[in-house]
C-alpha cells in the first residue's frame, strides 16, 4: 500500500473518534481539536506524537529506520514525535491510536 493509501486508511479509522485529516507543516495530517497528533511526511513514512519517554515512543524508535522527526533538517528533533517509514506500516494504525489516546489525555 502507497504511503497516501495509508493516511486515508487511518484517516477513515480514527474519523469516528473525532480525528480530522488536516494540514500541518504544509503536509497531511491527523488532528483532534486542531492539534496534530500523526502527519504523513513523505511517501516513505509518517510521525506519530507519542510522547517522548513512553514505552510507545521507546517501541516506535526500535522499529528499522525509525527516528526522532526533525522537521527542519537542521538538527533539532522533536522528542515527542517519532518518524516511522513505510516498511513498518503494519504498526502505524496502533502508533496512531496511542498518539490520539495521548493527545485526548492531554485535554482532561
């Protein structure tokens, strides 16, 4: 499946939790209440915001090429936001649903 086919999958999955695909950094992304939480980064991968220091965010690192997403190019990586490539795309729809159930959280 294309990284695109991908976004719409979990785009269509998490709808009825409140996610909207949406735009941030200028590319697709995954929002609940204007706030992002998963974002299609190029046709090879997608970042999750799992939170930085969970078990989640450790998993999503040890999976093969894996990263901290650094947006920029200039070195400064979000700590939060874990940048997972295709190759892993089965794990995506769980990466997604824990980053959405952090993201919830964080609204009480």
């Amino acid at each position: 499946m294309s990284a695109d086919s991908a976004f719409d999958a979990l785009a269509a999955e998490f709808a009825p939790s409140g996610a909207v695909a949406s735009k941030m950094f200028g590319k697709r992304a995954l929002t609940l209440n204007k706030k992002a939480f998963a974002c299609l980064i190029d046709d090879e991968s997608m970042t999750f915001r799992l939170g930085a220091d969970t078990t989640t965010h450790a998993a999503a690192l040890a999976l093969p090429g894996a990263a901290l997403w650094d947006p920029s190019g200039m070195h400064r990586p979000f700590k939060d936001w874990v940048r997972v490539p295709i190759s892993s795309e089965a794990e995506w729809s769980n990466l997604a649903a824990r980053a959405l159930e952090n993201l919830a959280a964080s609204f009480g």
